[in-house]
C-alpha cells in the first residue's frame, strides 16, 4: 500500500505540476487557450479523458482537454498556425506549413511557376496550384505561345501575337499567298510555289502558251 501512494502521489504532483506550467503559459500569453476551456477553471487529478489529451495537453476534467501553445481540439489534435497557412497549405505543427507544389514562404504566402511566367505572364495560385495566367495575346504553360488568331497556313508558324513565319513559297499574313519565282502570264495565277493555275485558253508552266482551239 506505501508503494502505490508513493506512485499515486507522484503521478498527482506530476499532473499537477503541469497543468500550473500552462495556467502560467496562458496566463502570460505563452499559450493558445484550448476550445471550450475558459479560465479560470477548477480541473479534476483524477480526471480521465479517452481518447487522450495529444501533444502534451492535460486532461483537466472528465474528456476535457487543456492543450498545450500551438494546438487546439477536443483531444488537442490540431496544430494552430498562427498566422494562417495561405493559399491551400496544411499547418503540420505550430509554425509549419506544408505548402502545395509551387508555393513556399513560411505560411505558404510565396507563389513561384516553375521556370517563371514569360510574354507578361502572372503567376498566381489556381485551385491550390501555382499557375500561368497569360495575356490575351499568348497561351501555354509558361505563355510561351504567341496567339495568331488568322491561323498559319501551309506550315507556317505562329512566332508573335498575328504574325506567321512563313515557309519558302509562301507569303501573306496566314501563309496563304504561294510565290512563284517566275511570274504566271496571261491571267494565271500562282497557287502553290511555283505552279500556275492557268485561264482556260492558255497551257504552259507560266500559262505563256495559247491553246489552238482546232
């Protein structure tokens, strides 16, 4: 029996000892005051809280929880950052924030796009994710895609906002007009390089021969 009073008084100063750490902690503003805890209040030793107090909270009353700084709860599960983690990030424990891809800082508060955001590009974050928004002018993942709205035909590539590059025998702001070296006569026309598309009367690469009709 001297044996386990022993025990049991060490186990009552320990939970004592404490419970008064952080009634100080809280009374000098070291500590966040638990949900549904307000002070002061009178708190049991005998006191049993099933599930237990997490992170070293104190079970002050029968399934009441007096949480330690940095964590808040019923059982003194969560972990409380202060100020808040930004921009979709999960508070891991007091202070730290996991971030999502592409965010950083301490709450999470930084947004970075991999390789950066090019033609004017902001970076902001999209459903928890760093993204691209471009200008109206360009598109792709970095707005490194210049927009020509005609189109580029005939292989042509679109390298600034309207403006096409043009494969050889081809011209125009699509790519539309061919080009032939030498020019088509007679009221031919040139449509593809260098081939002419002659009037019905005339025959010939440039349209220069006429037709005899007997």
């Amino acid at each position: 029996m001297a044996g386990f009073s022993q025990s049991s008084s060490l186990i009552w100063i320990y939970r004592f000892t404490s419970i008064m750490a952080l009634l100080a902690g809280v009374c000098l503003g070291g500590s966040d005051s638990p949900r549904g805890v307000s002070l002061p209040f009178v708190f049991d030793l005998k006191a049993v809280c099933d599930p237990p107090c997490r992170h070293a909270g104190i079970c002050i009353r029968n399934s009441t929880c007096l949480c330690s700084r940095g964590y808040e709860g019923e059982t003194c599960q969560y972990a409380n950052c202060d100020p808040k983690c930004k921009n979709g990030g999960a508070c891991l424990r007091p202070g730290k924030c996991r971030c999502p891809s592409g965010l950083g800082g301490k709450y999470c508060e930084k947004v970075a796009c991999d390789g950066g955001c090019w033609n004017g590009g902001e970076c902001i974050v999209v459903n928890g994710h760093a993204k691209c928004i471009c200008p109206s002018s360009w598109t792709g993942s970095k707005c490194q895609e210049a927009i020509c709205p005609q189109g580029c035909q005939n292989g042509g590539s679109c390298v600034a906002p309207g403006i096409c590059s043009c494969p050889e025998g081809w011209l125009g702001g699509a790519c539309h007009n061919a080009v032939c070296k030498k020019p088509c006569l007679n009221g031919g026309k040139c449509v593809s390089p260098d081939k002419c598309r002659c009037r019905t009367t005339f025959s010939g690469l440039q349209c220069e021969d006429r037709k005899k009709l007997f």
